[in-house]
C-alpha cells in the first residue's frame, strides 16, 4: 500500500496524468485544460483499478468519479 506513480495517459483530451493513494484513499488527477489538479476523497481501491483498465479514462472519470466523490481543486499542476 502507499501511492502510485503517476500515471501518464496517452491520447486522452481531459486527463495529463492521474495517481491513486491507497493509504489515504486519495484519486489525484491533473487535467490538461487549465492545469487544474483534483484530489478526489475516499475513493476506493476499486474505482483506480477500473480508471486503469478502461480504454476512455476521461469518460470513466466522469461517470464514476465526478459527483460521487468529494474533492479539492489544487491551483499548481504537478512539475
């Protein structure tokens, strides 16, 4: 257990690159429009282990992730 690295996702138009802390339960995910980075609460293990395995991770996100879970918008992308 700990966190991952970060994933970097090829050929996706919403998602630079995404991480998941199993510790803490954490989904983080750096979009490409804005530089906007999300920390997404108390997401467990089985939702990254589907974002890893489907073939759109931006249309996963949006129907198993966004409005289900809470999360904090960071200002700085990840260097």
């Amino acid at each position: 257990m700990g966190t991952h690295d970060w994933i970097k996702v090829i050929g996706s138009s919403q998602i630079e690159q995404y991480r998941f802390d199993e510790s803490n339960l954490i989904l983080e995910v750096e979009f490409k429009r804005g530089n906007a980075r999300y920390i997404y609460h108390q997401v467990p293990l089985v939702i990254f282990e589907g974002m890893q395995a489907a073939d759109s991770k931006g249309s996963f996100l949006n129907s198993n992730v966004k409005g289900t879970y809470e999360y904090t918008r960071l200002k700085e992308p990840v260097k």
